[in-house]
C-alpha cells in the first residue's frame, strides 16, 4: 500500500480487500500448488532479485 501511496496511485480491486480475503487467496494457492505440483510452483519473494531471478530460470528449465 505504501508503495502505490508514494506514487499517487489507488488502491485497485484486491489491495481494498481485508486481510480474511488475502489469506484465503494464499491458502488457495498453495493447495494449488499441493495438488498440481508438476504444473504450478511456488516461488520466495521474500528473497533478493537475484535469488528471485534464480528461482523463476530454474522452475523454466523443466519446461524449454
């Protein structure tokens, strides 16, 4: 929020959600994760650019 704030942006559809309505998001993404391993990945962004960067090329790899 801060960060769209600092650039005079809106708050869109899904920053106006509660906190409920984000939690569950995240819940229904890994259970996506958990059921379809081979499709979908999960990547931390908590991480540095790099090691984010790192991460996405080696989930790739398996697919080019």
């Amino acid at each position: 929020f801060k960060r769209q704030a600092a650039r005079g942006e809106r708050r869109d559809y899904f920053e106006s959600e509660e906190q409920e309505f984000h939690l569950k998001l995240i819940d229904g993404y890994k259970e996506s994760a958990r059921l379809f391993s081979k499709r979908v990945h999960t990547i931390d962004a908590r991480k540095g650019p790099q090691e984010v960067t790192t991460q996405i090329l080696a989930g790739l790899s398996e697919f080019i």
